[in-house]
C-alpha cells in the first residue's frame, strides 16, 4: 500500500516528456523517389549517435559531418545517446542528402528546433564540416517526389 502511493505522488509531481522529433526527406529511385522519415530520439546515456534504416557508408558517414556541421554553426551538439531512424527501414538509402535532414531531426529533439517549424516541408542537402550546404545527386527527383 505504501510502495503504490509513493508511485502515485511521484507520478503526479513529475512529468515525463518522452520526444521524437520527425523531419522528411526523400529518397531518389530512378526519375520517382520515396518518403522518408528521418526520426531523431534523444536519451540519457553516453553520448553517441546511432543511424538505423538500412544506410550505407554515405550515410554511416553522416554522423561526423553533421556533428561537425552543428558545432561550427555554433548551435549545441547534444550530449546524450542519440538514434536517427530512417523509416521505412526496408527501402535502401543511399547518398549524402540525408545530412541536413539528420541534423535538423538532431536540432529538434535537443529543444534548439520547434518541431512546428519542421512539419509540411522536405528537406535534403549535404552538409559541409562548417554548416554550409552542398548540392546533391538527384535534386530533380527529389523536388519531383516533393
């Protein structure tokens, strides 16, 4: 009796904001593409960054030019265990678009980005070590498929 009505004060003193931050991008196929959703969830833990959703060396890559990316732009690189999750995972991808779309979902769930200023758009770029964007392969589907 006493172990449920601590549970239930602690329940009602603190709230538990659990947040998973959504940016979308596309994926080229051919002259078509594909939506993807680039989920960013942020947890306590060692400080990592883990990218799911069958990716390939360009986008293993990713990790690093987009923490250099967000430190060089001055904005905080978060210090928490971080996974990115490329849905759907069963489609390949493959490409450094994917950067900006990563970086913005990281910005997102670390509170620097409100997610309402994400939603309705698709994003895709490389990033440059210090913040600035590259053109990418496969703009036009892109834009096409957008």
């Amino acid at each position: 009796m006493i172990i449920s009505n601590i549970a239930n004060i602690c329940q009602s003193c603190f709230t538990i904001s659990i947040m998973v931050a959504k940016v979308q991008t596309i994926a080229p196929i051919g002259f078509d593409g594909r939506l993807i959703e680039v989920e960013s969830d942020s947890n306590n833990g060692l400080p990592s960054l883990q990218i799911v959703g069958l990716g390939n060396k360009s986008i293993d890559e990713a990790k690093e030019r987009v923490k250099s990316a967000i430190v060089n732009s001055l904005l905080e690189y978060p210090k928490k265990r971080l996974t990115i999750n490329l849905a759907p995972a069963e489609l390949p991808k493959n490409g450094t678009h994917y950067d900006l779309p990563i970086a913005l979902s990281i910005l997102c769930a670390s509170g620097q980005i409100k997610q309402s200023e994400l939603s309705n758009s698709i994003f895709a770029g490389e990033l440059a070590l210090d913040g600035n964007l590259r053109a990418v392969r496969g703009s036009l589907s892109i834009v096409d498929a957008g």
